[in-house]
C-alpha cells in the first residue's frame, strides 16, 4: 500500500505539477522528484522527515491562504462567491443517480477508505507512535483532524472561484495551478510553486522512510537476520529506499496510462478503494471480536488482496463492459463487507480446540490500561465533531437556498408556452438522466427534444458545455437542442 499509495499516486500527482511548472515531459518530472526525495530519506531518516514535515505544512497553509485571499478579492468577494457558484457546486450528498458522487456510495464507501487511512497505514501510524507519550498522541491525532478541515479552505474554495474566473477552463487538473499564475505576483508564484514542490518531495520522503522501516524491522530482522547489528540494518533500509523508488516510478507512468478513465481525484479514490478493503476488514474484526484468529488475518490479507486487486484491474479495464460495474466506492464497501464475512467463517473453522491466552488486549482493555482520554484531548475531539456537522449542514443549506432551477423538456418544434412538462425537473441531475433514460428506452423524438431553462441563472461569462441555441436575453427561457445519440451536457 506504502508503494501503490504513497509512491505511485503521489508521484503520479507530483509529476504532473511539475509538468506544469518547468514544461517537462511526465517521465522527466517523476524521476527527478523520485531522485530528490530518495537523497533526501538517504541522507536524514525519521527525525529529518519529520521536522521538514511541519516546517514544509506550515508554508503550504499560509501560501495557499495568500493565494484564497487574492481569489476572493478578484472574484467580488465571499458574497459573489456564495450567489454566483451554482447550487450543485455547494451540494455533499448528491442525487443517488448522480454519476461521479452517489450519496449512498459515498456514505458506505468512504468510512473504509477513513479506517485504513487512519488506523494501518504506516506512513500515518508511525507518526504517532513516534509521539513523546499518549497524551500527546491523542492531541496530535485531533490536531491533524483539525488540519483536515482547511482543505475546505485551502483547496475547495479556490476550485469554486475558479468557476467564476476561468469558466472555460478546459483541464480541470490544471485549475489550481491557473489560479496561481494568473492571479498571484511574481515573486509569490515563486514562493508557492517553492513550497508546493518542497511538500511533495516531504511526502516521498516520508514514504520512502516508511516503507524502508517496515521492511527492515518487520521483515528482515525478524525472518532473516536477527542478529543484524545496527549499520548493516540501515544498509538494507537503503536498499530497500532506492528499490522502492525505483517501482514507484513505474507506478506513477502506469496510473497516466488511466487517467482517460477518471479524473484525477475520482482515480485516486478508486485506486485507493482496491487497496483498503483486505486492511480495514482486519483491523475492524480484530479490535471487535477477539474470536478472530491469525489464520483468518493472513487469509483474509492474502487471498482478500488478490480478490481485490483483481477486482480492481477488471473495472479499470471496463471488463466485461463499463456499464456492468457499480461505482468504485460501491465496489469498496462489497469488497469489504465479503472480507469481514470471510474473516469471521475462517475464524471459526480454524478456531483451536482448546482456548489459547490472549496476549493481545481488547478495545476496552487498551482503554482500561492507557486511563482516561483526559480533558485537552476530549475538547478537542468534541469540538471537532461539532465543527464537521456544522460544515456539512451548512453546505448543505447553501445548495438547498440555492437550489433555484426550473428545467422542462419538450418536443422539437413545440413553443415555450405549450412544451412544459407538468413536474419540471428542479436539479440538472435529474434532467440529464430523464434525457439518458429516453435514449435509451428509444423514446426520443428523431427531431430531437427542446431542454428549456425557466427559471435559474445564466452567468454570461459561464457557458454550457454546448451553448444554447438561442443568444441569451435576460428574463427569458434558454433553450437546448438535444438529439437522439447527443450527451446531455447543457449546464445553465
């Protein structure tokens, strides 16, 4: 996962900000940042990352406010924002119909991709173990939930004022570093393109780091070499480094290779959802059941994988067709149901006649030991709570408030008088997919049908996907035309 997720994808992502910087070819990019961040773990090691690590975020939040800062001010400030970006921009759970984001996939999707994050993955487990003591663990993981909660801020606000400012922006890849070129002087592009490039080469490093840790420490000392001394263990973890990026870099070229399936984020989150699955069903049935045995770990982290993976290289290649796979976060929570499933039959058979001591403690046992959670760490955890569900309501809010469109469909020829449906549809979701049905039950008229927008707003400077047929006039209904076989991409 170290190498597949850390490496592949953030290579991948890393490589094409740095195609957009220096106009390098992608290869180029991704090797040079594998060679930078490998001297970097090289020469440093834990301690190094992890200073650099805060040194290097620090930066990032305080580049990135600069250049929300200059959106605001340039797009007409945060009540221009608010009224202007459209009201499926502000919405978080989107139509169960939606496409790219069902709410439902969303709701059982994510929570999988949350735990193996969070709870197993090296690159984040090391560093709270690495804290000075629990208590400062347990403040450190709520001040990294509190982190979180400026990506809103830092990277989702400048996607919505991108909207505004560049609406024909063809790349969507390439938004945020168009906001920084056109907006921000010379010397603060400097500054963020510095810091952006120094946050990656951080997050390979750390990578790198972890992956030479696990192997060294759980694979070579333990099964191979216990007796290895000190130099000739970082020796292996250096090996192990340069190995490492070494695929890394044949990873990230190969996930390019995928990028005409999904866009970039919807590709990180599928690649992702195959990873989770065989981790989150372990961690989750061995904290929760202590019946769980090592036979149905190692089954379910073994054959689990497989199944995934290969469940995984079949959607990405739409076999046997496109339409036969659900979405991706669908497909994470399946996978991850069945390996829970698995695990507990597995656990039962192979359950050992007579009942062996634990020497691993439960969830309540660990609870009981470590002592209370402590006032600081509860605040903490409390108000992030509050603060979340805040958020997600008042998104939510805002997509209801602005929820203001008024589409009707009627046959080609009819005016605008006699063609309105007797239920319009009140989201562009909704319209697209009446129309997508149509076509494909055969009920599209062969002249085509008339998409009438009656009430809602146009701005001039955001066209539709396909602009409307008829010049826009405020006050009046804009017409579409759609014929059978088009893609319903009208976008008032």
């Amino acid at each position: 996962t170290i190498v597949i997720s850390w490496l592949g994808l953030t290579l991948y992502a890393g490589g094409l900000l740095t195609c957009q910087i220096t106009n390098w070819p992608l290869w180029l990019s991704v090797v040079v940042l594998t060679v930078v961040s490998a001297f970097f773990t090289l020469a440093g090691g834990l301690k190094t990352v992890a200073n650099t690590n805060v040194f290097q975020m620090s930066l990032l939040i305080v580049a990135s406010l600069i250049l929300v800062v200059f959106g605001v001010v340039k797009a007409g400030g945060i009540g221009a924002i608010a009224s202007r970006v459209p009201a499926d921009h502000w919405r978080i759970f989107l139509p169960a119909d939606n496409k790219d984001f069902p709410w439902h996939a969303i709701l059982l999707g994510y929570p999988v991709l949350g735990i193996w994050f969070w709870c197993t993955d090296q690159s984040m487990v090391q560093a709270v173990l690495g804290a000075k003591n629990l208590r400062q663990a347990r403040l450190g993981t709520g001040f990294c939930g509190w982190l979180k909660i400026l990506d809103m801020l830092l990277f989702i606000v400048p996607g919505m004022i991108c909207i505004l400012l560049f609406p024909t922006l063809a790349e969507p890849n390439d938004a945020y570093m168009t906001l920084v070129k056109e907006l921000l002087p010379h010397g603060l592009i400097g500054l963020i393109m510095t810091v952006l490039m120094a946050a990656l080469i951080s997050t390979i490093a750390s990578a790198l780091n972890s992956l030479g840790t696990i192997f060294t420490l759980d694979i070579y000392q333990k099964r191979f070499r216990p007796q290895a001394t000190i130099g000739e263990t970082i020796r292996i973890g250096r090996i192990v480094t340069v190995v490492g990026s070494v695929i890394g870099v044949v990873l990230a070229l190969v996930i390019a290779l995928l990028k005409d399936r999904l866009d970039m984020f919807s590709l990180f989150q599928a690649v992702l959802g195959f990873l989770a699955p065989p981790l989150s069903a372990v961690f989750i049935i061995g904290i929760l059941w202590r019946k769980a045995t090592a036979a149905a770990a190692n089954t379910v982290l073994t054959v689990g994988t497989a199944i995934s993976f290969t469940i995984g290289i079949l959607f990405f290649r739409s076999w046997p067709s496109q339409e036969f796979w659900p979405h991706f976060m669908m497909l994470t929570f399946y996978i991850f149901s069945g390996l829970c499933a698995l695990m507990v039959v597995v656990s039962l058979l192979t359950r050992p006649a007579t009942p062996q001591p634990h020497t691993l403690p439960t969830l309540r046992e660990c609870h009981r030991m470590c002592g209370r959670i402590g006032t600081a760490p509860a605040v903490c955890w409390g108000l992030l709570t509050v603060v979340m569900i805040g958020l997600y309501a008042g998104f939510q809010i805002m997509a209801m408030t602005r929820q203001n469109v008024e589409i009707h469909l009627s046959p080609d020829g009819r005016d605008d008088g006699s063609g309105r449906a007797a239920s319009p549809f009140r989201t562009l979701d909704r319209a697209r997919a009446e129309i997508g049905k149509m076509q494909t039950e055969g009920r599209m008229p062969e002249g085509g049908i008339n998409v009438w927008l009656h009430k809602g707003t146009y701005p001039s400077e955001a066209p539709p996907l396909s602009a409307p047929e008829e010049s826009v006039t405020p006050g009046k209904p804009i017409r579409w035309r759609v014929f059978p076989g088009d893609k319903a991409e009208f976008k008032p």
